[in-house]
C-alpha cells in the first residue's frame, strides 16, 4: 500500500513540475489574432488554389537573392 501512495504522490509531483515549466515558456509571449486575407471572399475552390500558389511564388520571389 506504501508503494501505491508513494507512486501517486510521485507522479503528481512529476506532473506538477512538467506543467510548471512547460507554462513558463509561453510567459511574456505575445499572442496575435490571424485573419487569412481570402477570409469570407466566398472564392471557388480552384480560385483559392491560385490565388495560394501565387502568394506562394510571389513570396519564393522576394526571397530570391537576384
């Protein structure tokens, strides 16, 4: 019974402290809410699909070095 109550008080303390430090990494973090620019344009399918590959080359393009 001993060893029972020893592991439960174990595994608390042990999820005590991953919780702890896995909170403390998102202190001081900045959180921002996203809009995605075809939000709500009520766009086909094959439209998104373009107008996505065209940012996509258009941001492949800026970060060409010539």
């Amino acid at each position: 019974m001993q060893i029972i109550i020893n592991l439960v008080v174990f595994v608390l303390v042990a999820a005590t402290v991953y919780a702890s430090s896995a909170s403390s990494a998102f202190i001081g973090d900045v959180r921002v809410a996203l809009k995605h620019v075809d939000a709500g344009k009520q766009l086909s399918k094959p439209e998104l699909i373009r107008r996505a590959t065209q940012r996509s080359k258009a941001r492949a393009a800026a970060r060409s070095p010539c």
